[in-house]
C-alpha cells in the first residue's frame, strides 16, 4: 500500500508551487464574469490581480529547486487537509463577497464612518487585494513555513500595499492624504515643463480648500488648434505616487534576497526610482495628450487615466528585477572574455 502512494505523494509535492496559483486563477475567473470592465482599470480596478499572478508564478519558477525539497510526507495530515481549505479560501471569499453580501456589509460599513457613497463601493475591491495577500500568506506558511516567506514577500506585499494604497484613496479621496500629496506640485510642474516643450502651452494653479487640500491644476492647450485643451486637479493616485511606493517595496524586498553589494544596491534602486518617477510624469503628460484629442470624458480619456498610466509604471516595476538579473549575467560574461583573451593572447605568442 506505501509503495503505491509513494508515487502519488511525488506528484502531488511536485505540484504545490503550483497549487496557489490555480487556487487563485479560479475566483479571478469568476471575477472576471461578474465584472470584466474592472479588468480594464488598472488603478482602483482588477488588472493588478494579474501581476500578483504573475509575480507568484515567477516566484516560484526561480526557487523551484529549493520548493521541492519540502514534502507533504503525510496525504491526509491536519497540515495537508488545512492546506487544502486555504487553497479553496481565495474562492470562498469571492462567493461569499460577491453572492452573500460580504461586499454590501463591508459597502454599508464605510458609508455609516462617513465614506461618501462612490468611494465606499470601491472599499470591497481594496479589501479584496488586502485579503487575498493575507491568504497567499497563509498557503506559504503552511506548504513551506514560515522561513519560506521571504521568498515570496514581493507577491505578499505586492498585493497588501495596493490594497492599503486602495483603501487610503477611498478614505481620504481627492488627493487629501497630504503625505502622499507632498509631492505632487512638483510633478505636477515638471509635468508642464514637458508639456511646454512639446509646443503646447500650460498654466499651473495651486488651490486650498477643505475638500480638495492642496491641489495643483494644470490647465493645457494647444496654441495651433484652440479647441484642443485640457484642465484636471492633479491628485497623488493621478501623478502615480503609488507606483513610487510599490517600486521601493518591491525593489527593497529584490535586493534584500540577492547577493549584491550594498553600493551597487543603491545604484540599482537610486536608476530604478528615477525612471520610475520620470514615467509618472510622462503618465500626466499623456493623460492631457489624449484628452485634448478625445476630451474627457472620453473613453480614450478615461482609459488613458484609469488603465494605460498605472500600466506603464507597474509593467516597468516588474520588469526591472529581471533587467537587474539580465544585466549582471551580460556584465560577468564579459568579465570573463576579458580574463580569456589576455590568455589567449599570450599561448599564441
């Protein structure tokens, strides 16, 4: 009987890296019929479900070798069969948000703490991401331990962060959370240098009240056509500031596991925030491009705000790491055809 459950045991220890994500695959499923527009929306939408996928998935894929040195060794263990109720956790939650009214209480819930009626709808979607992160961490502890936690700390946080990032907009909406705020004139401003340079002429205003804070607003139009302009309130969700925070987790969280020095660190990081924040202005640049073409609201406005801006910067941030990784494979080969080619030369003379 043992040695016909060996081979079952194999299979089933071969597969866990991969059972989280299958577990997760599913309620995004179901998601994505209840509301596929929100996978359209990268802030405040669903599209960065995706890259907590993807980034679990490459997780994984990078410590395959070392996931599979830890074993179920008991089929039907109370590890095992806990294990198997949080695999089914994503799902359950999703069923119980979506067709049992946990969204409506969690809805009902910030509206009676004073949330105005739009942005405590958008309160089940941020508690969604924060619980998800809670459940992915759950389904490591108990497949790997708790040690194994730093392996997947960048999907962990990556899903936690953009959920509290999320939850702050809603509570504090319209760009009053004022230490995210902070920066935002100055992009704002380099936002119009950028404008100004391509031929289009700008006017910046700050404004102070209760309802806004202090906001920048930048009007834009294009001298050659009239018609063609464009005036937003520049809030920190719209000048990317959580790209920023999400980038400095998530690099951190990189370089914390690699074996590179300290001073290159900072290089790496110090290049990465640069281009991160020179795409968030790039991000408001766009924005005003197209919404004086189309207008907004327009859907090519409305998707140039809600989708393609946070695209660019979180396609950015996770591909960096994988740049970094390229870039030190290119840089010791060449080392080494330099160590071999005065060699070389020296056996020919």
């Amino acid at each position: 009987m043992l040695d016909k459950l060996r081979p079952v045991k194999r299979k089933i220890n071969a597969l866990i890296p991969t059972l989280p994500i299958i577990s997760f695959i599913i309620p995004l499923i179901i998601l994505y019929t209840l509301y596929a527009y929100s996978f359209e929306q990268t802030y405040q939408g669903r599209t960065l479900h995706l890259f907590f996928i993807w980034l679990i998935s490459l997780e994984a894929i990078l410590s395959w070798e070392k996931l599979q040195k830890n074993k179920i060794n008991k089929l039907w263990s109370i590890r095992t069969i806990t294990f198997i109720i949080i695999l089914l956790l994503p799902t359950i939650y999703v069923i119980a948000a979506n067709y049992c009214g946990l969204n409506l209480v969690l809805e009902n819930l910030a509206k009676q703490n004073n949330v105005g009626a739009h942005w405590a709808r958008l309160i089940p979607l941020s508690a969604e991401y924060i619980i998800f992160a809670v459940i992915f961490c759950l389904m490591v502890i108990l497949a790997y331990g708790v040690n194994k936690l730093t392996d997947f700390s960048i999907p962990l946080f990556f899903s936690g962060i953009i959920g509290l990032i999320f939850t702050i907009d809603n509570l504090y909406p319209y760009g009053r959370f004022t230490p995210f705020q902070a920066i935002v004139p100055t992009t704002a401003t380099l936002a119009a240098n950028v404008l100004n340079m391509m031929g289009f002429r700008t006017q910046l205003t700050f404004i102070t009240s209760v309802t806004y804070g202090y906001m920048p607003y930048l009007l834009a139009w294009n001298p050659q056509n009239p018609l063609e302009i464009a005036r937003f309130g520049i809030a920190w969700p719209c000048a990317g500031v959580e790209s920023l925070l999400i980038f400095t987790v998530t690099i951190a969280l990189f370089l914390r596991r690699t074996n590179i020095s300290w001073k290159t660190g900072i290089f790496y990081f110090a290049v990465g925030a640069i281009v991160t924040y020179f795409i968030n202005i790039l991000r408001i640049v766009n924005i005003f491009l197209v919404s004086m073409v189309y207008g907004y609201p327009s859907p090519e406005g409305q998707k140039a705000h809600d989708f393609y801006g946070p695209l660019y910067s979180m396609v950015w941030i996770i591909s960096y790491p994988l740049i970094i990784i390229g870039s030190r494979i290119l840089w010791d080969k060449i080392k080494n055809r330099k160590k071999i080619q005065p060699s070389l030369s020296v056996e020919h003379g």
